[in-house]
C-alpha cells in the first residue's frame, strides 16, 4: 500500500494505562499514521492531550471526529461500559475497527458488536495481545499440527498482585479506578480483565470449544464488592478438561501468565515470565525448549518475529502483531485483493463474544453452586 493507514485514537489519553501501549504498537511497523483522536471525555483535555502527543487532529467527541472524515479505522481504548456504543458508531461510518478487550461488559451489547461486524463486513480485531506472541502461535501451529496428539488436559492461569491489599481505603490509581466500578469494569472485574485473557488463549492455541464449566468467583480481601479471583473447572466438546485461574491476590505475582496444553503424545508449557520459550516434550522423549526468532519455528511463529534470537521482544511486540495483522486485512481491503494468510489469526469480535459467554456460563455457576453450560457464539 503507497499510504499508511488513517487512524483514530478513542480513549487513551496521557498518564492512561493501554493508551501509550496502543499508540506504540500502531507506530512500530510504519503502517498507521494517527492522524485523529478524542482522548478523553473532557474536550478540552481530549484538545489539549492530542496537541501534546503531536496527534494533527483533537475533537471533543467521536461524533465530531468522525464528522470531519479522513479515516479509515479506529482504535478504541476506552473503559468497557463504552466499547459497544463507540464500535457500532464507527462502523456505522464505514471504519475498520481495532478495540481493546473484553469486548463489552454485558454478552447483549457484544452480540451488537458482533452482528454489526457481520452486517457491514468490515475487519474488527480485539487486542487480546498475547496471541500476538510468537511463541503462542508456534503452539497453536503444534498442535494444529498433532504434534501433541489429542488434547486431554489444559491449565492457564493469570496471577497478578496488584489487589493482594484493599487498595480501596486509599487513593486509588486512575489506572484501577474505573475497573473496580462494576457499572465500568462489568460485574465480575477479574474475569472481564485478566480472566478474558485466559480463556480466550485456552481457544487461541487448542482451538477447542467449552462446552460447560463449574466457577467459583469472588473477592478474598474483606470489604471488596468487585471481585478479585476467579478459579473454574472446565469440560470440552469431544472430552478435553481443563482448569483456570485469574487471580489479583497474589503477592508478589507480576502479571505471571501460563498456559500448559497436554495431549496423548506430548505437551507443550509456556509462561510470560519467559515468553520467548516455548517447552515441548514428546512421550518418551527428552524435553525440548524452543526459542523465538530460531529458523526451525513454525511460519506463523516466524511471522510474529522481528529480531534474531537473545533480543528480547515481548508486551509490545505483541500489541503491535495484532495492530500489524489489521493493517494488512484492512489494506488488503483498500487494494481490493487477499491478505496474507499468516495475517488472518487476530482476535475477532466473535472471539470476544464467546468470552462474554463464558464469563457468564461462570456467573451463573458461581451462584448457583453447579455446571453450567457454555452458550456457543454465533
């Protein structure tokens, strides 16, 4: 494409937590200019924080941004209660959309989201990053590929510390303000903030549907209404089980993301903590750990990759694959031919309501103390 990509930034503004991340990751690979932004719900801030950030064009409002035209996508980095309300007014206009998760806060507005991307076929991705990780999509490739047999057993789990202790009684960071307001953050903050990630990287690598699940959801510090840990039991269409976690009680615990997938012939085991390995081991055979940027990596892998092994990519590189991957869909668009098939494997809408689905299965389980079957997006 002869152009970069006219993008509009919705949310984000200065001192914001996934605001900077997004704008990094559309600037990595060259292939979006933010030309357009309303970055805050204050006009003035959302004015004065785009001239900051040297973004050309600063409006009160998406209505307003829209209005002026010269897009061709938006990116959405707001709090959750909004997500459906500003991805239906853009692609009413005809935009590319690229949206931070969870997709929304109730599963009625993400079937919204969903049927509105179906009606207007237009690319929709949700920055669930870590699919953007090499070493996640060499997994999926693996066991795409049978390299493990036939999946038996998946654990995932996402430990953070960040509300081991009532933070609620001080001066609550911006950052987690909004979060623990469930009219914000959704009614279960642990399972739409990080419980979101596990189980869409559970369907990510497996490719295997929840069938029913038995959750027991809620807040371990005395006091909290939002909740703060999520654990559940899961049980797989064709016989798979599988357990999960999403916990922010856990001291000390640095964003530690996991993932272990076993099969009958083998497993594979990856954490963030080393995000550039991948373990892989084989019945009866010595373990091996595979590394990011090593020629004998799957092309989905290789795809993901930027630099020669030891220089370390991670957060952001994984941001900016997904934002990549959507410049190329919607290019592809724009130039009227395919897009590269290795560009095909972003987080969709759809994914994001299966999430809401999920989450609501675990909702229902929770309080009512059994399984619950998990609704199918569709």
């Amino acid at each position: 494409m002869s152009r970069r990509i006219r993008l509009g930034m919705v949310g984000g503004s200065k001192g914001a937590l996934i605001g900077p991340v997004h704008r990094a990751a559309a600037r990595l690979d060259d292939r979006f200019e933010i030309v357009a932004a309303v970055l805050s719900s204050d006009p003035a801030k959302s004015l004065a924080d785009a001239e900051a950030l040297g973004i050309p064009h600063g409006y009160g409002s998406t209505a307003e941004m829209i209005a002026a035209g010269g897009l061709d996508a938006v990116a959405i980095c707001t709090p959750n209660d909004s997500h459906a309300a500003l991805c239906i007014e853009a692609l009413d206009a005809g935009l590319h959309v690229i949206c931070d998760k969870p997709l929304a806060n109730a599963v009625e507005d993400g079937r919204r989201i969903a049927d509105k991307v179906r009606e207007t076929g237009l690319v929709f991705c949700l920055t669930h990053n870590y699919s953007g990780y090499p070493m996640i999509r060499q997994m999926r490739a693996m066991i795409e590929a049978g390299q493990i047999g036939r999946v038996h057993l998946v654990q995932a789990s996402y430990r953070q510390g960040t509300l081991a202790t009532r933070v609620e009684s001080g001066d609550i960071p911006r950052r987690l303000r909004w979060r623990l307001d469930p009219d914000k953050g959704g009614t279960s903050h642990v399972m739409g903030d990080i419980g979101s990630h596990v189980h869409q990287l559970i369907g990510y690598v497996t490719r295997l549907d929840i069938a029913s699940v038995t959750a027991d959801l809620g807040s371990l510090v005395e006091g909290r209404m939002a909740h703060d840990t999520g654990s559940a039991l899961l049980r797989f269409a064709g016989g798979a089980k599988g357990q999960m976690l999403a916990t922010k009680v856990a001291h000390g615990a640095e964003n530690e993301m996991a993932i272990e997938v076993y099969g009958d012939a083998g497993g594979l085991r990856w954490r963030q903590s080393r995000q550039e390995e991948l373990s892989f081991v084989r019945n009866g055979e010595p373990a091996q750990t595979l590394t990011r940027g090593s020629p004998y990596l799957e092309p989905p892998a290789r795809h993901a990759c930027r630099l020669p092994p030891g220089h370390p990519e991670a957060f952001f590189e994984g941001f900016a694959n997904l934002y990549a991957d959507f410049a190329e869909q919607v290019a592809a668009r724009l130039e009227g031919r395919a897009p590269d098939p290795l560009a095909t494997v972003i987080p969709t809408a759809m994914d994001g309501l299966a999430g809401l689905l999920f989450i609501d299965a675990c909702l229902k389980s929770s309080a009512a103390g059994r399984w619950q079957d998990v609704e199918h997006a569709a």
